[in-house]
C-alpha cells in the first residue's frame, strides 16, 4: 500500500471511525502481520491530537503454545494490569481499534478447541465491564481490515498478492473517491434513511425464506433499527465497522422459530464452520448441523445460555459493494457487510428505546435483550432470500426481495 493511501486510510480511521477528540487516548489491538497499519493509525491519531496510542499484540500462533502449555485453571489467569486498562479506559472514554486478525488466523499451530473455548471464555469475563460499555456504544469503538499476503491468496489465490487484495478493498472503503470523508458521510446517511424506514412499519416480526431458510423473528416494541454512524452519550458519531453496509436491531430473545442455515463461512472460537443449520424454538436453539466445525459449535454452545439465543438481526442489501466483489472474505466484519446475518449472544441495549435503563442481566432479558459473553455474526442472507414483515397492525409488507430491499 502507497503511504499516501495508506495515511487517507488511517485518518479516515482516526476521523470517522473513532471520530477522535482532542487530548483523548487510544489502544490499538493487532497481529503481527497486520503491525504496519497500526503504526500508520498511531501515527495519525497524534496527529489528531491524542494524548496517548498504546498498541497491543494478539499473536494467535504464542496462543496456540499456551493452550498446548496450560492446565485450565492457568489459562484463566489474566494479569491485573489488563483490568486496570479497562477500567481506564472506561473511566476517561478511550477509542479501540481492532485490526481484524485476517493474517494471523491463516499464521498459527492448531487451537486446542477445549481449551481455547475455556482461555476465550476467561478473557470475556475479565474484561466484561468494558465489553459491556462497548456493546452499549458507551465507548467509541471501530474495527477494520489491513491487507496481507496471506489473506490475499485465501481470498484471491495462490498467486494473488498484497496488492491485488488492496485493489479490490479501495472501493469497498471507498478510497476510490475524491473525498473519501466525505463519501463515508453520504454513505451513512443512506443507511440512516434505510433505518428510519423500517423503524416507520412498527415491525412486530420478520420472516425470511429462501432454499435453505424458514425463519421468524420477532421483535419487542422497544426495538429499533440503528445502522451507518453510531453516537456517543455525547452526541459524537462514529463508525464501529469501516466499512459497514447494514442496518440492526435487537430481537425479543423468547421469539425465534424455525430454521436458518448460514450462507458464508464463519469463524468461531478461532475456527472455521459452513453450513450451519439452526432450528429455533422460541427464541433457543434446539437443535443444529455443520457442514464444517460441528465441534467448534459444540464448544460454542457449551459457554453459557445466552450462546443459544439471538442478540441481534442486521439486513444487508445484496447490492453493496461487498456482496458485488462476489468473493469470500473470511472475515467477519466484510463478510458481515455482504449478506443479512443474525448473531448469537449478547445484544445491543442501544438498539432499545429504553435501552439505557436497563443497567442488569435481569432487566435485560425482561426486556427481551439477550445477554452472553459471547457475540457471534452468521451470515444468511443470499440473492434467493426474502423477507417479510408482519408490522404490528397485522400488515404484511416485503422489506427484501431476492436480497434486495424493495425500497
């Protein structure tokens, strides 16, 4: 990547992403492979103006040794200093960045499975008060991309490079444009005005059906869709996903029928799965299949309740400039923003008109907000689905069509 781009990257990151104020602090997280764009977003976070920019490490393959090192009850063990960060950060508003680990999860031995859902399920809880303000978008927050040798042959093949990858992300991050600042604004707005029309029917459930989907969600009367730029307590914008594509609600967690099979690959707990079918009984999984990584599911499943229940439901139109590079990404955050998806786990207060008053587990779930320590993306939209929705007049209105919103 030209250092040009490069840096209208990183600002873009920095400006909109993160939207970063004066004086404030920011904790980037990366692999080895992807180091080069956190030092570009260090560097222009200084330029911004930040105070402070600590970037720390996540190497899947010295992850990889622990697992195979350790006992359970030592991968548990976190050190104080990681829970005083997060309290800092919590306590004066620090930015995160997350550069998706596409590099290191093609880079490391094999995960101990057992182990690993025991290590994630450790380091989720350790860190639960700042994940929770993060899932509230009491923080802000974003996660983005840097390509890689190895990502670009997984995406493009053997023979692709680092470059060819970087083509076909400029015009999803719309760096293409002349004004790519600029463009992230209209782009949000575009969303928003998606948002505030679904959010105009009043909708009391969805139901989607394609070849390999027969599905009802439903929703609470708190729920509302939120997409494009999120905002802080404050007021202040951000953008948690560059880039992003969709629109997002939180589901009533008690009102889930039918079945649902995923329609791109998704990593879970570090591993691969395809094809996973999710039979629904009011709101919980009963039963399940995998085409690839049924035991990672097993392991998945096996963390705590809320694993088995919907957190949050986001429509993605088929059109987006993800969707049309036609390619697998392996990776969560552009192959979330090419196709309709559902996770499992915790859900997204925000995404409740009273969402700010429910500060317990308890409060949440009576308002239909599921809760875990978990929160997984799984892609199932495709160009074969539909959706219906059932507004709370008793109407039934086409919201999608062959992956298309009809409006």
């Amino acid at each position: 990547m030209n250092q040009t781009l490069l840096d209208t990257y990183a600002d873009l990151v920095i400006r909109k992403g993160i939207h970063l104020k004066k004086n404030k602090n920011v904790v980037i997280m990366t692999g080895p492979g992807t180091y080069y764009l956190a030092r570009a977003l260090s560097k222009s976070a200084y330029r911004h103006g930040a105070l402070y920019v600590q970037v720390l490490l996540d190497d899947l393959d010295v992850l990889a040794t622990r697992l195979d090192n350790q006992d359970e009850q030592a991968l548990k063990f976190s050190p104080s200093f990681i829970r005083s960060l997060d309290y800092e950060m919590c306590a004066e508003g620090w930015s995160y960045i997350r550069i998706d680990s596409t590099e290191e999860r093609l880079d490391h031995a094999p995960l101990d499975k057992e182990k690993n859902q025991v290590y994630g399920t450790a380091k989720r809880e350790f860190s639960s008060t700042r994940m929770k303000k993060t899932m509230r978008h009491e923080l802000p927050w974003c996660v983005v991309c840097a390509p890689g040798p190895r990502w670009a042959r997984q995406v493009l093949g053997e023979h692709a490079t680092t470059n060819d990858l970087l083509n076909v992300l400029i015009p999803i991050l719309r760096l293409d444009k002349e004004d790519p600042f600029t463009a992230w604004d209209q782009h949000g707005q575009l969303l928003k005005q998606r948002r505030d029309r679904m959010n105009d029917l009043h909708i009391d459930s969805l139901h989607y059906k394609s070849p390999v989907t027969d599905f009802t969600i439903g929703f609470t009367e708190q729920s509302r869709f939120l997409g494009g730029s999120e905002t802080l307590p404050d007021g202040t914008p951000f953008f948690p996903n560059l880039p992003t594509e969709e629109i997002f609600t939180t589901p009533d967690r008690m009102r889930a029928n039918g079945y649902i099979t995923t329609t791109r690959p998704v990593s879970v707990l570090n591993s691969r799965t395809e094809e996973v079918r999710l039979l629904f009984k009011d709101g919980k999984v009963v039963d399940y299949s995998a085409k690839v990584g049924k035991e990672v599911m097993d392991a998945f499943f096996a963390i705590d309740e809320g694993t088995k229940r919907i957190g949050e439901c986001a429509l993605v139109d088929e059109s987006s400039p993800i969707a049309q590079s036609g390619l697998v990404f392996d990776s969560i955050l552009l192959d979330e923003n090419a196709s309709c998806h559902i996770a499992l786990g915790d859900g997204y207060p925000s995404c409740l008109t009273n969402g700010a008053q429910l500060t317990t587990e308890e409060s949440l779930n009576k308002a239909g907000c599921n809760t875990s320590l978990m929160h997984v993306d799984f892609m199932v939209g495709s160009k074969n689905m539909s959706i219906t929705a059932r507004t709370r007049e008793g109407m039934d209105i086409q919201i999608m069509q062959n992956g298309l919103f009809t409006f």
